[in-house]
C-alpha cells in the first residue's frame, strides 16, 4: 500500500544525519502532541483533529482533496475531550475546564462544554445556549453528545442538567438545531436517571436509572408508546451501562459485569425482550460505535496488543486489510471511518515508524500520511518495547511492558518502575510518552500489570480486591527481581515513578517496601488513604458505588476505617530511606493537592529528604503542555541525580 504525505506543512519531518543520533529532546516528549484526535466527516472530504503548536492549541478543520483550512475552534486554556462530525457540515468540539460551581457542596469540578463550528458560517456556537424553552438548565453537558441527521437537518441530543422544583439538578435529554442554536428538552429525567439511546432517526428509545437507596440498576425502554422496565438487576460498584445499540438498530446493548467478564447483552425494541449476547465467549475491552447512528460496528479486545472483533462485515474486511499493511507494527488503532467505512483514520506505531496518522482510502487503494503525533520525536527515537510475563511470589503469572533504551545493550540497566494508575485501569503497548522519554534517557522501564488491572478478565482483576498496598505492591518489586535474575536490569539501580495510583504506589514502595528503590516520584498520588476517602465521602455521597469501589480494593469498611493506617504510606515515614519527589497540580479534582502537601509536612518533620513540584493550573490528567514538560524535566533531573543512567 503506497504513501504519500498530505498537505500538513506545519508537521516537522525528521531527516537523520550520518554518525550517531542523539535522542530527542525531553521536551518533544513532555510536550503536548501536535497532532490528535483525528476524525473523518461521513463524506470523506474533510478531516478535524487538534493541533498545538507553540504551546497553542486549536481543534482545526480541513479539506482532504486540497489541503484548504477551512477554520477552527481555539481552545483559550480549556481541554479537548471529543471532536465529533454532526453531518458533513458541522464539527462538535467538547472541551472541559476546572471550576467551582455556585451552590455547589464542593469547591471545584470538571465540568464539560460542548461548541459546533459551522463550515458554513466559519464560527462555532456554544450548544446549550439558547432555550426554547422556558426552562432552568445549566449550559454544560454530561456526556458526548450524540450527532443525528433528522429530516434532513443536523441535529445534536445533549445530556444535561436542569432544575425543576428543587434546587438539585436532574438529567435531561436536549436537542439542539444546528442551523439556528435552538434548545429544546425532549426528555425530562429523575433523580434516577443516568443515560438516553437516541435511535438513527433521532427518537429517544431506552434510558437507564439507577435506584441508589435500593441498588438497583434499570433499563427502560418505550414499548407501545410508554417507558416500561425491561430489565433490573441489583448492582452495588460495577453498573450496567447502556452501550448503544445493535449492529441493525433493532435492540439496545447493555454492558454488565456477569460471571467473571463484562457481557453486552441486547433487548429488542420492539418488546424489550432479551434478543441475544454480543461476544459472548471473547473477553471485551471497548465497544466502536458508529456516532451518527449509536449502533455497535465492533469491539476490541485487549492482549499485549489492541485487535478487533466486528459485527459490521465490511468493517471487518476494511480493518483487517489496513492492519495487514502495516507489518511489524507495535500498536495499530481504527481511530475513524466513513458510514461506508470506505475511509478509515487508523494510528499506528512501532520501532522505526515512529507514531503516525494515516487515511486508508480502500477505493484507491493507498493510505495517506498525515503527520507524526510529536514534534522533534523521529522513527529512530522509537524505543523497543517488549511484552514479558512474570511469577509474582504467590504464583500468580503478571504481564508487562518493558521499554529498552537505544543507546545501550540491554544488559544490567537501570530501571524505572512505572505503575500505571487506577488501579482498575492497564497500559497498552502503544506509544506512550513517559516509558518512552525515560529510555531516552537510557533507563529501562518496567509497566507491570499488576493484579487488580483491567482488561485481562475478571478472576485477574478481582485477585485484587483487598490488596491495593499489600500484594498489587509486591507485584511491582517481584518484577524487579525477575529483571534482575534475567540479567538485563541492575537490582540496586531502580527507582519508582507513578501517577494517580501509581503515585500511590510509588510512596508505599519507598515507605512499605524499603530496600528495592534507591529513589521514588509520586505524581498526583495519594498519601493518607483514610483523608483522603473522607474528602471523596465529601463530594459522592458515603454510600456510592465510588466509595464502594475503594473498599473493594482497599479490603476497607468505609472511610474511617482504622485498618487504613496500615496501607497509607503518611504512616511509614519513618521507614523512608530514599529521596522522594511530589508533584501535584492545584486543579485536581480527583486526588486533591493536600495528599503531596501533607506528605510533604511528615517527611520533613523525619528529616527526609523530599521535593516539591507544585503544577500551577494543571489537573488530574496533565492536560497543559508548559507543566507536563515541567514535571518532565523535574522527574528526570530527579532520577540522574539520585539513578545516574550512565
């Protein structure tokens, strides 16, 4: 399948010298990608993806045939979280900022908007703006909107909150006219209320509720023109969720957690009777679904890499004859396609390919280049990744990713121990900035996947339950000892990097697990897991599938529970005898700043030795350039001074 490279000049090409290359600058690493998020409009014609550049970011969109740009939205500060095509003329663009909410019972929140731009106009509107209704409604929304084309004009529906006769906030379903910004409320919520499934046709056909009081969990669905319970089922922490609908859009999809894996189960519309199982004997990671329609097209399944199981057949054909053009790759990804997937947008990565976008047209036969993901980053700064498997001292086998750095042989390296965060989440293979800017450095680096981990089955998660500070940390230092007993790693040259829980993680190794890590750096981490419940308890209510979730995990009885002490690492800091480093962003509204500031407090009060690196402006999930970079170059100057590479 032949390349050429489109129209995107402003994507640097690296062309390597003679002699040896030296490794990217760790700032092409830290910094934001310059290209993501690219999606294709139904027709084909055009693409809209978020491009930065020089710290600047816009969500930009552009003719494929010529390469015009035919305009954008600026992203002024906010975060890109979807690009979305509403028909062939309209992009809608959800961003999200960090912000205290008046008659809030918290301070700050991650609350989400959504814009259109018009190729038409060249402007973009805000969507929950303009009510037709007279109607108290905030002008955020809860969820991706959800792009139809009714009558022949494109339409969004739009979960949102409105306020009814108390001052508490209900879900309800929305839609917008994209011709003149018009709102109006088509579905009106209870308390209960969490979810809609609007048909092809833009008729709202199932909406989920879930019972906190009772833990029961709903789906409902309008049968001979009344909502009726089709289905109910009691669940405590792991809720069913409506996915969509059915390939044929005769049924509506539910993913619940059922005898050990996640099963998608569907019931007609017609009757709301079950009408069989999607998948039923393949584990399932993710469900594609195609926007403007909300009807299923495939699923991933997640191994050491990303493939694919489709319903959709000319899905099927497509992806598998894209992904045959791209031998050798490390991770190949559909990112999006044409209704008639005639073009697809696929992501792909690998040692000496670097990582890309391409366009496969399957009319013409060839994929077209659009750009490299990162600036400065070249095919050859690709570092090796490899998929291991180890025995963690109970038996239980643990996979991983270890990243090897170009510059030496993989022989007694150092490491970095790199714990994903979650815990209930898993890393994928790809290309992925923090392994890979590390090995540039000339540090191996170990992402295990610890129990507790997603995406490997239930019975592998669930060993984790009760252990978060007790065996899903030892999985991290018998991983180490492995590497060592391989050769390829120094046993006394390893330090522990980790963000959210791994940042968690990173503290316990340092104080619970002293001997193994020379150095550790928490990122976003959590400290005193007992003040820490008691502020999430704050914000979700004490009796909530979330707190419901850390129990499970932490083997806990709610947020008082003395046993927690055991596991935070404020109360071993006595024990610490390597250099700890925090870093914290004073917008995280999922562990707050105070968990590194009173770490911080303790370990100074003991006479260790810690830093602080506070991230002005920066939330959960490093979504600034200038303090990702920060906390980059602060992370490794750290790691060469107190784990010299060299």
């Amino acid at each position: 399948m032949p390349f050429r490279t489109l129209f995107i000049a402003f994507f640097a090409v690296m062309v390597p010298g003679g002699g040896a290359v030296a490794a990217a600058p760790l700032e092409s690493y830290g910094a934001l990608p310059i290209l993501s998020d690219v999606e294709i409009s139904p027709d084909g014609s055009t693409i809209a993806y978020e491009r930065t550049s020089k710290g600047k970011r816009m969500v930009i969109v552009q003719r494929l045939a010529s390469g015009e740009v035919l305009g954008g939205v600026n992203m002024d500060g906010e975060k890109l979280r979807d690009i979305t095509w509403a028909g062939n003329r309209h992009v809608i663009v959800t961003t999200s900022q960090t912000t205290s909410g008046r008659g809030l019972t918290y301070r700050e929140h991650e609350w989400f908007l959504s814009v259109s731009f018009s190729l038409d106009t060249k402007k973009s509107v805000p969507l929950m703006e303009y009510f037709s209704d007279d109607l108290r409604a905030m002008n955020t929304v809860a969820k991706i909107p959800q792009a139809r084309t009714v009558d022949g004009r494109a339409v969004v529906y739009v979960e949102g909150i409105y306020f009814k006769s108390s001052p508490s906030g209900r879900l309800g379903l929305f839609v917008v006219d994209l011709e003149n910004g018009r709102v109006r409320i088509v579905e009106t919520g209870t308390s209960d209320t969490r979810g809609f499934v609007v048909d092809a046709r833009g008729a709202t056909v199932a909406k989920s509720e879930y019972d906190a009081n009772n833990r029961l969990w709903r789906l409902q669905q309008r049968v001979g023109g009344a909502w009726t319970t089709t289905y109910e089922v009691k669940a405590s922490i792991d809720l069913p969720y409506l996915v969509g609908l059915s390939y044929d859009g005769s049924a509506v999809v539910v993913g619940e957690l059922q005898n050990d894996r996640w099963r998608y189960r569907s019931f007609a519309l017609s009757n709301g009777r079950p009408a069989g199982e999607l998948w039923p004997n393949t584990q399932i990671s993710s469900v594609l679904i195609e926007p403007s329609t909300s009807q299923i097209v495939g699923a991933q399944r997640m191994n050491d890499t990303q493939d694919y199981e489709f319903v959709h057949p000319r899905a099927r054909v497509v992806a598998a004859s894209a992904e045959a053009a791209y031998p050798g790759a490390l991770s190949f990804s559909v990112e999006s396609w044409t209704p008639d997937w005639n073009k697809i947008v696929v992501k792909v990565s690998g040692k000496g390919r670097g990582e890309v976008y391409d366009i496969v047209d399957m009319t013409t036969h060839r994929a077209d280049r659009i750009g490299q993901t990162y600036d400065g980053i070249g095919a050859e700064d690709f570092a090796e990744v490899r998929w291991i498997r180890y025995s963690a001292a109970d038996g239980m086998t643990i996979p991983a990713y270890v990243t090897l750095p170009n510059s030496k042989p993989a022989h007694n390296l150092p490491l970095i121990v790199l714990p994903h965060g979650g815990p209930a989440s898993r890393d994928d293979g790809g290309f992925d900035w923090l392994p890979q800017a590390l090995a540039s450095r000339g540090y191996a680096v170990l992402q295990p996947q610890f129990r507790g981990s997603y995406g490997f089955g239930w019975n592998f998660m669930a060993a984790g339950f009760g252990q978060l500070g007790r065996k899903m940390q030892t999985d991290l230092s018998d991983g180490v000892r492995h590497l060592a007993s391989q050769g390829l790693i120094d046993s006394k040259r390893v330090c522990i990097v980790g963000m959210s829980y791994g940042g968690y993680a990173a503290l316990a190794g340092a104080s619970m697990d002293p001997g193994v890590y020379r150095c550790a750096v928490s990122v976003a981490g959590i400290s005193d897991l007992q003040e820490f419940l008691l502020w999430r308890r704050k914000r979700i209510g004490a009796d909530s599938p979330g707190m419901r979730f850390w129990d499970r995990f932490l083997g806990s009885k709610g947020a008082s529970d003395p046993a927690l002490a055991v596991i935070s690492p404020i109360t071993h800091v006595a024990r610490i005898n390597a250099p700890v480093l925090l870093i914290h962003g004073d917008d995280d509204t999922v562990v707050p700043i105070a968990q590194s500031e009173i770490m911080q407090r303790a370990m100074q009060r003991a006479g260790k030795q810690v830093s602080f690196v506070k991230l002005d402006s920066e939330d959960h999930w490093l979504s600034r350039s200038e303090t990702r970079k920060q906390l980059l170059l602060s992370t490794v100057n750290f790691l060469e001074r107190h784990n010299p590479p060299h």
